[in-house]
C-alpha cells in the first residue's frame, strides 16, 4: 500500500527551522515496527501516523526511533497543519484520539492552538540521581525535581543558569540508573531541563531536552515537556 505523508516544520515560519515532523496520513494501523524504521529513516526525533477514530475526529499514533509514546506536542501541531493543508479539516475545533486521552485543537487561520491534558504530578527525583544524567553538580538544580506529565513524563529539573544548561552532556550510564529508580516503564521521557537565567522579552525560560540513541542527540523543541514544565 502507499502512503501518503507531509514533512512539517513545527512552531516556525522557516523552512528547515523549528521542530520537523514527518506526518503518514491513514499509517495508525501500521506495525510499530515499521513505524520505527520509518522514523530511523527520517533522522527525525519523533512521526506521526493518523487514522479514523470512533470517539475523535481522528486517531493519531506517536513515534520515537525507539517506540511507541502516548502524545507529542509539536508533533500533534505538525499533524493538524498537515491535515489542514491538505484540505482534510478546516477551521475551528477538533479532537484528537491519542495514546494519553483527547486532545483539544483550535485551528484559527494560520493559528493552531493545542490544549495538553490535565496534569498529573510524580514523584521528586534526587537532584543528584538527575545531575549525573546531565553531567551536572547538584547545587547547579535549584528546586527539588519533579515527573510531571501532560501526557508524556518528563522529570522538570530547574537549573541555575544559562551556563549549566549549555554545559549538559548525557550520560548514558547515569540515564540507565535514573531509569531504574523511576521504574515507570517505556513512557517515561529524559528529564527536561530549564533556566530563568537571561530571559529575555521573546521568552521567559530558556530548556533543553538531551535525548538517548537511536534519537537524534537533542530536540529542538518539546511541546509535551513545555506543557508539563509550566
């Protein structure tokens, strides 16, 4: 069968900027496994595959090189703009059937504006369990670290500065023993890190999210984590 698909540059207006999405209309029922040769194939962090839904206007899938996620945030933009552009909805609410429950879209124009589900609050981390996951010093997190999720967790680990968020490097060793500890099973993402420090008048917090293989090494932009984060 043939597919058709959209490659879609989340929150920007440039072409090759923002956070790219390759979007596979009519793929949900696709193995995961091909699914994730897909995404490997892409180079990309994370792809949609979208079909019908009984309780939704459609169903969309979530996924990683590695696997299966319940949601996304910028791949969920990318999916509605695709729709929109190939003329599959028009403006107005929709609602998403996705792994972690409907998601509330409001299409205005060029506007797409996503409601993330409730969110529900984890456990609190060690700061020094986190720290060696971002090859860190533990002083360097400010406020104790905490799962939060929107719909995907993420461990919203605070740091102090501008300069301890451009000096995280992954340890894959430390991520393994961070994982352990947590015990949430394949959802569970890398722990999302942010910084007051330097804000500027385009934004109030700068973040990073330090990915592990087979993903790309960093994402450019997490929409689920940002949720979660504020």
């Amino acid at each position: 069968m043939d597919f058709d698909f959209d490659w879609v540059d989340a929150f920007t207006d440039q072409v090759f900027g923002g956070n790219g999405c390759a979007v596979v209309h009519g793929g949900a029922g696709l193995p995961d496994e091909l699914c994730m040769v897909y995404v490997r194939e892409t180079s990309l962090v994370e792809c949609t595959f979208t079909g019908p839904s009984e309780v939704a206007d459609f169903r969309v899938k979530y996924y990683l090189a590695s696997r299966e996620i319940p949601f996304a945030g910028h791949p969920t933009i990318a999916t509605v703009a695709a729709l929109r552009h190939r003329g599959l909805i028009g403006e107005g609410p929709l609602r998403l059937e996705t792994g972690a429950g409907i998601v509330e879209v409001e299409v205005r124009g060029s506007q797409i504006a996503m409601t993330q589900i409730a969110p529900v609050f984890g456990e609190e981390v060690p700061a020094d369990l986190v720290a060696k996951v971002g090859g860190v010093a533990p002083e360097d997190i400010i406020a104790p670290p905490q799962v939060v999720s929107t719909g995907l967790p993420f461990c919203i680990t605070v740091l102090r500065s501008r300069a301890a968020l451009e000096g995280l490097k992954l340890n894959p060793e430390a991520l393994a023993a961070y994982n352990a500890h947590l015990g949430q099973g394949s959802d569970m993402m890398e722990p999302f890190w942010v910084t007051l420090e330097g804000a500027t008048a385009v934004g109030d917090t700068y973040a990073r999210l330090l990915l592990a293989p087979p993903s790309p090494a960093e994402d450019p932009f997490t929409g689920s984590a940002t949720g979660a984060m504020a």
